[in-house]
C-alpha cells in the first residue's frame, strides 16, 4: 500500500454550476477493478482555533493554553451565567460541583498524561477567562415531595405536565429576567428521564442535567473526575453561547445535514418512519429538524433501510435550507447530506431539485462495512488515512492513530467510514476531509476527536424530545439538546 501526502484541495471555481445530475459508480465496480495494491493519502488533521486566533489540533491543550475561541456573536465573554432548578439538596449539590471544576482537578497518575490531562479550572483566571456566575434570582427551589410524585408516575405524558409545571415554569420565568442566566443546571433525581426534563425546558433556555449531584456521564462512566471535568466545562461553555474553538479553515457557509430514519412505534399503522436531521455550519452552529412522518414498505426482502418519495426529499431540504438561512444570516454556498444507507434515485432527484443554485453539492452515504487496513509495524493505521477507489468513493480513518497524542484512543482496532456513494460535485479527498472535519465539532465532548462525524451523531435524545413536544415544525437549537 502506496502512502501519499496530498494538500488541501483547492477551492471549487467561482463560476455558476449547471443543473445538478448527481451520478457515481458503484463501490463494486471501484474494487472489481482495482489491484491488490492500493494508493493510500494521508489526509492533514484539521486544527482548531482557540482564543487570540492560536491553533493547535487538540481540544484539551488548545484551550489549557489559549483559553476558549469566543461567544457566537463574535466578542469575548467574561461570565458564564448559570441558573439552577431543583431541591435545596439538589441546588446545594450543584453548586457544589460548579465549585469543584472552578478548580483544577489534577489527572488521575494510573492513566495517560497526554490523553486525560489535569483539568485547570473553570474560572475567571487563565486559561478560561470566564467567571461562572450563580445569583440568588437564578436559584429556583422545587418541592421534593413534588419531584417525588413526578419521578414515580408511570404515566409518561403525565409526567411530562408535571415537569414542565415545576422545572419549566422556572426556566421560562429565569429566561424572562432583566438579566437572565445563559445556561440552566437542572438538578434531578436519577430516576428521572433526561428527555422529559430537557423538553419541559425548551426552548427557555439551554439546559445542563446532573443527577443526585454528579455531572452526566455522557462519555461513560469509566472516565476519570478531570476527563468529568473538561467535558462538562465544554457543555457549559457551548451552551451559554460561547464558542470553545472553531476549525481553522471554517468558511462560515458550509451546511453539512445528516439524517436519520426511525419506525413510529406509537401509532396504529404499521411501516410508519420519520425522518429527522441535523445541520452543522463549518463553524459549528446548527440544529436538530423533524421531517414527515410517511409510509414506507419495503419492494424486496435486502431492503433494510426507508426512503423518502422525491416531493418529501424536496420539502425536506427546503425547510433545512430554510432554517440554515434564519439561523446564519445567508444562503451556504455548499451544502453535503451525509446519512447511513444509500439514496434512492427518488430522494437523489428530490435533494437535487432543492440544492439547485448551490455552487457545491453532495449526497454521501456513509457506513461502517467492516473493512480494516494494517500498516507495517505494530501500531494501528494513522487517523487521516484515507484509500480512494476511484475519483469519488473509498475509505477514511477518522480514527485511529494520532501522532500527537502519541496513541491510538480507545482499545478496539480502528475501522474505516466507507463511502459508498458520491453522487454530486465532490471528489473522494473533498468528502473524506469533510468527514474528518466533522469529528471534531461535537461539543458534548472534549475528546480529540468522536468516532463519526458530528452530522451522523443523532442522539435519541432529539427524537425523544420531538415526540413528546408533538409539534411538526419545531426547529431545536443544537445547544438545547447536547449532552
């Protein structure tokens, strides 16, 4: 296997695009003719922006030395304004905790130095610069006995009105202060669902869960109390409207979408899906959107997967496009659509018919079909490897090894996301390098980078969200759903 280095491919020329055919090969056909040898580049890692413009391509050292990037309106902040709802216990137990990562939390000497870090400290010192505020009018107290009653009713829509009069009640006054606070903790017992507390909240404002007085083990439990630490310092940060970092080549008007399918379960009708999507900028701003629900029956038993008909491919994207455009202020210049199954010649012509006047545009199905690569030695391939079959399919490590931190994060062998379709304007480089991009705007996370791209990470809390809010055209922020 043949190793080249390649440098970033240059801009897509300035010029109006004919009407969009959007046309590839299949993955078959690049492998049946293909050797034995393959021609492998090594795709650049993408660094981060971190305050005063400094880069580095590593989340956790970027900011222990630079501190965050700056808030979404492009100043720098100086307080991070936190509300919090819950029991006496519960407020007491939060505050707490804002106290403990305020701190530095130093890393546990079992584990790696470099990939789990000391944490410095939440504070108005270096390298945050950020003071976390709680005030007394952003302390809301509720009856334990009340959460009590809400926390064993079996009844889920019950439970829902229930939260939504003792915890989104005070969300909604806090947000309606003179000066209200940026993100609210939510203080709850364990038994408590995160999705009935997180919708009771919306859209008052951002929300933060910590269960009996410990951060959300959103990474696992297995993760040591500064690993805790950095993670919940980003979910703060992101969700009171500061930008932790940015990508380092980030446009500001790229749309990238990924979308996901789930079976209804609740109505009458069998072989009823939805479609839900989630849109990132290149900047990381974005939003999670519930499509139509339709009926889809499968022609043939290797069908695994639904489709949407071509009039509701196009309606969806016009609502994407349509929120891209509230939220960012302009129409994207490029626009991908990432999902995990293949695009059917209905959805191809509906998503064409919507992206028409886009200077680039892609349909790119991804997954994960168990295909491994080794490299001489015996550490594991290097994340950034990417193995082209032909001009627009292939294969991309957006994990693996990573000569910075000096490891391989994680203790399975790395497997490839494999592109098997590429209908569009992008070549194979141009789709991979997007993909690898993309691992590193998840912000429910500091890790160095996630094991997809952040438009395929469509967590079950978005779709929970939507089904208990019941409302069709409801557009969520993604800061209301993280973590």
């Amino acid at each position: 296997m043949r190793k080249k280095y390649l440098p970033k491919p240059p801009e897509a020329p300035e010029a109006d695009p004919p009407r969009r055919v959007f046309s590839s090969p299949p993955l078959e056909i690049h492998l049946s003719r293909s050797a034995d040898q393959f021609e492998c580049l090594q795709l650049k890692e993408p660094e981060l922006v971190f305050g005063g413009d400094h880069r580095c391509v590593d989340p956790r050292t970027g900011l222990a030395a630079y501190g965050p990037y700056r808030n979404a309106d492009g100043e720098n902040i100086s307080q991070l304004r936190v509300g919090i709802i819950g029991t006496s216990d519960g407020i007491e137990k939060a505050e707490s905790l804002l106290s403990e990562i305020s701190t530095p939390v130093e890393q546990d000497p079992k584990l790696d130095s470099i990939l789990h870090p000391s944490f410095p400290g939440l504070n108005s010192g270096k390298p945050f610069f950020v003071d976390v505020v709680a005030r007394t009018p952003w302390r809301r107290s509720v009856s334990p006995q009340a959460l009590r009653l809400a926390e064993e009713c079996r009844d889920s829509i019950a439970k829902f009105e229930m939260l939504r009069e003792l915890l989104g009640a005070e969300a909604r006054a806090m947000s309606q202060l003179e000066i209200p606070p940026s993100v609210v903790i939510c203080a709850i017992p364990a038994g408590l669902e995160h999705s009935l507390v997180t919708a009771a909240c919306v859209p008052s404002l951002p929300t933060e869960i910590i269960c009996a007085g410990k951060m959300a083990e959103v990474d696992g439990p297995q993760k040591d109390e500064a690993t805790h630490a950095w993670n919940l310092s980003v979910r703060l940060l992101f969700k009171a409207g500061l930008t932790p970092w940015r990508l380092a080549d980030a446009a500001g008007d790229s749309c990238f979408v990924g979308l996901s399918y789930h079976r209804e379960m609740r109505g009458a009708r069998p072989n009823m899906w939805t479609v839900f999507a989630r849109m990132v900028t290149d900047f990381g701003q974005g939003f999670f959107l519930k499509g139509d629900t339709f009926e889809w029956i499968p022609k043939n038993e290797k069908e695994d997967a639904p489709h949407l008909a071509q009039g509701q491919a196009a309606k969806l994207m016009y609502r994407i496009l349509e929120a891209y455009g509230k939220n960012v202020g302009h129409p994207p210049r490029k626009a991908v659509v990432h999902k995990a199954s293949f695009f059917s010649e209905a959805e191809r012509l509906g998503f064409g018919d919507a992206l028409q006047g886009i200077k680039q545009c892609a349909l790119v199905a991804v997954a994960k079909a168990g295909m491994f690569f080794l490299r001489p030695g015996r550490k594991p391939i290097f994340r950034g490897a990417a193995i082209p079959f032909g001009e627009k399919l292939g294969v991309v490590y957006v994990s693996g090894y990573v000569p910075f931190l000096k490891c391989s994060p994680g203790n399975r062998m790395p497997e490839p996301l494999e592109i098997t379709e590429n209908w569009g304007t992008l070549s194979f480089q141009e789709a991979a390098l997007d993909l690898l991009r993309l691992t590193k705007l998840n912000w429910d996370t500091s890790e160095f980078s996630t094991d997809v791209p952040v438009t395929l990470a469509l967590p079950d809390r978005a779709r929970e969200i939507f089904n208990i809010l019941g409302q069709h055209d409801l557009v969520l922020d993604n800061r209301c759903v993280a973590g």
